[in-house]
C-alpha cells in the first residue's frame, strides 16, 4: 500500500511539472549596425530587424514570430552610426520620429515620438 501512495505522489509531483509554464524568452539583444524594431515595449516581444534602406512596412514585412509589423511596434533601438527616421504612414509621410545613433525608445506619442503600434514607414540612411 506505502508503495502505491509513493509512486502516486512521485506521478502526481511529474504530472505538475510538467504542466509548469515555460520561462519566458530573453529579448533578442540587438547587435551592432542593426536597427531592432520590437513589438512590445521596453526593447522585448519579437523583433524585426533592419540594417539599411528606405523601406514600407507592407504586407510582407514580419516580426521573428511571423506578425505583420506595420501598425505593431512598440519600441525600437538603433545600433547603427547614422540617424533613423520612422514615420506613422507609407513613404515618410505622417507624425515622424528620428533616431540617434545609440538611442532607443518607446512608442508612447510622448516628447515628438510615434504613438504605440502607429509605425509604417523607416529610413536608414
């Protein structure tokens, strides 16, 4: 009978292990002479990355996880030597943010920045 209780609480202890969450995932750490566009705020969520150009976010422009990136970005780092300029629609149109070599912020619509999820359009020039 012992035998029975312990190997139904040692089942019952794996059972519950396995139902544990897995730990979230680390934010991908942008890298030197990429532009890392996040979709949730603080630099987390999945990213897309952009290393030069003028570019439309269209349809077939992605996060990592599959997610249409235009309208859905949350912040965004640039790791590259020159300015970045993002804007709310196609073809530099729109509320417009610049960035600074190094400089990383949240879409909050706060001090001249895009607003959340409003981004369509960016320049690495």
């Amino acid at each position: 009978m012992k035998k029975r209780m312990v190997a139904a609480a040692a089942a019952a202890v794996a059972a519950s292990l396995v139902a544990l969450p897995a730990p979230a995932q680390a934010a991908y750490a942008c890298k030197n002479g990429e532009v890392c566009i996040y979709q949730n705020v603080n630099l987390t969520g999945s990213v897309l990355i952009v290393y030069s150009g003028v570019h439309n976010f269209l349809p077939d422009w992605h996060f990592y996880n599959g997610d249409a990136a235009n309208d859905a970005a949350s912040s965004i780092i640039n790791n590259t030597d020159t300015n970045v300029r993002v804007t709310a629609d196609f073809n530099a149109q729109g509320a417009s943010t610049w960035l600074l070599s190094g400089q990383r912020i949240n879409f909050d619509g706060l001090g001249g920045r895009l607003a959340n999820d409003t981004m369509s359009f960016i320049s690495v020039a």
